[in-house]
C-alpha cells in the first residue's frame, strides 16, 4: 500500500508516547505526503507537542483518550516499562473502538498488550531500529491472528516511512530480529570506532580518520544494497590474492571475528528473551 493508497483510506494514526522514534515515523510519514490531519499525537511533555507541531502541522494533546477517539491505528510508542500503565486506562475506548494496535516497545509480547487493553484485539509488534531517525531503520513486524490483511499494509506503509520492513510469521522471531538489526546499530559503531582509531594509531588526523571510515560503512552497505551477490562475494571482490585488504582480513579472520559475532548475537537474542518474560 502506497502512501497514497493510505492517505485515500482516510486512516487516522494516532501515536501515543511522542518521542524520539513516534517523532522520526511522524516526519517520515508527513515527508512522504501523508496528510498531517490524519496524525494525532498524545504526550505529557509540552514543549515535545510544540515542537512536533510546529514542524509537521499534526494535532498533538496531552490527553490519551482525547488522542485515540477516532484512531483507526494506534501507535503505542513509549518506553516499555510505562506500558502497562498507558495502556491500562485506554482499554474500555479500544474495545469499543477496536483499531489497530501496534506497539513499538522492545520486549512487550502481543500477550502483554492484550492483557492491559483487551481479548481478540488486533495487535502488530514490531522492532524498529534507530536509523529510523534518518529514515534509513530496518523494521521486523509480527501479527497476531486478528490483524487483516488491510491492517498489515498499513503497519508495513507506516513503517516504510523509516526504511526497510520484514513480516515474520512467529513472535520469537522478535528476540531474533533485536540481535540482528534492533542492537545491530551499536555493532556498526563499535567496528567504526575501531578502525577510526586504527586509522588515528597509523598516523592519520582523528577527524581524516572518522570521516574515512563513516564514508566507507556508507559506500560498503550501498554497495551491498545495490548489489545483488552474496556479501562473501562483495568481499572476495576487494581481496587480491596478496594484497591489502587480505592481509587485514587474515588477522581478523585468526583473530574469531565471525565466532565472536556469533557469540554476541546469541547473547543478544537470549537476553531479549529474558527481558520479554
Ligand atoms: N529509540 C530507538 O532506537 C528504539 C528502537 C526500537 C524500539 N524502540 C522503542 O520505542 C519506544 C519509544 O522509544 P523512544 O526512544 O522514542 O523513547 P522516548 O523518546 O523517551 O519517547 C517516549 C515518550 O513517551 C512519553 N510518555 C511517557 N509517559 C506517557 C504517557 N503516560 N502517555 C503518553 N506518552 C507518555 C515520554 O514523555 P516523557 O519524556 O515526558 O516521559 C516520551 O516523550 C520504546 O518502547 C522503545 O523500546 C526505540
């Protein structure tokens, strides 16, 4: 579903917690041509509305019951451990109302919310990713048996405002999701800043250094994104036998890189398991 298609549907989103990933989905949305009318934002910080107002022209308040009157979707986008109480006092408006409920909170199951806001509901979970803020997020999102068909194209239409979306058919695949790409942007960071400071030891400017490295994450990951080999293959293509590039590699390779992301992923994906329950 375009954003067209969306904006023709009338669909009233209505996020509630306003922050910084509730703020980043609004821009895209409203960047995209997604009519500011139809957002409505709810939040306890005033000055967070203002600001949201002022540069998206969307209607903002202070009042989550007033925000979800007429939502046909309803984003809940505050932090995980307010949820429960957010969610508590809205439940007699979302039984009534039934819109579409899609949570962006890690670790809250689509149980929880159905606990706090009522049976037979239909709820999306997702796990966005803080590229988002650059419309450049990598989102997984999971159904639960209530949501249609119309209701999943709008969850993917929202989140395509931020970047990329990935349907999964079991929850548990989240836990799986938030290793690869939820905590994936911590990863690229640290790998970043260490070849920034490599590059820093070898005798180069800290700011040449930074600048050199950030350009070529950019350049690797569009190259790998406009490419359609296998990223094995991408690297064998930049690795002459005897060169450069294989020397690095060979001290990376010895030294377990790849058993160590295994490793780290695992650890990850276990401890968003753990958070969950
Ligand atoms: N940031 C990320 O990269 C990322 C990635 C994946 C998932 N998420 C999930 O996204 C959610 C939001 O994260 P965020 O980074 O956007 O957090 P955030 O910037 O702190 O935004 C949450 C907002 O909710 C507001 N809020 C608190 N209580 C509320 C209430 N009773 N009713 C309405 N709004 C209320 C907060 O206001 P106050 O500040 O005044 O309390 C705040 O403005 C979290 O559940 C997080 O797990 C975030």
């Amino acid at each position: 579903m375009t954003i067209k298609q969306l904006t023709d549907q009338s669909a009233r989103l209505c996020f509630i917690g306003a922050g910084n990933m509730a703020s980043s989905i609004i821009g895209g949305l409203v960047e995209q041509g997604y009519p500011a009318s139809l957002i409505h934002a709810a939040d306890p910080d005033i000055a967070q509305l203002a600001k949201l107002k002022k540069e998206n022209g969307i209607h903002t308040t202070t009042d989550n019951q007033q925000a979800i009157a007429e939502a046909d979707a309803l984003i809940l986008a505050v932090k995980p451990q307010v949820m429960g109480a957010v969610c508590a006092p809205l439940s007699g408006t979302v039984r009534q109302k039934r819109p579409l409920i899609i949570s962006i909170a890690a670790g809250i199951k689509v149980s929880n919310l159905i606990d706090w806001l009522g049976d037979d509901l239909p709820v999306v979970r997702t796990m966005p990713n803080t590229p988002a803020l650059v419309q450049s997020g990598a989102t997984g999102l999971y159904a639960n048996q209530y949501v249609t068909k119309m209701q999943q194209d709008i969850a993917t239409t929202i989140f395509g405002a931020i970047g990329m979306t990935r349907w999964f058919d079991q929850e548990e695949d989240m836990d799986r999701v938030v290793a690869v790409s939820g905590s994936g942007p911590a990863y690229f960071f640290l790998v970043m800043e260490a070849i920034e400071q490599a590059g820093v030891k070898l005798g180069l400017s800290p700011s040449i250094a930074r600048d050199l490295t950030v350009q070529t994450a950019l350049g690797a990951a569009k190259l790998a994104q406009a490419s359609d080999v296998e990223l094995a293959e991408l690297r064998r293509r930049v690795t002459s036998p005897g060169g450069t590039t294989e020397a690095a590699l060979k001290v990376l390779q010895e030294g377990g890189l790849v058993e160590l992301f295994d490793r780290a992923l695992i650890a990850a994906s276990d401890r968003s398991k753990e958070l969950a329950d």
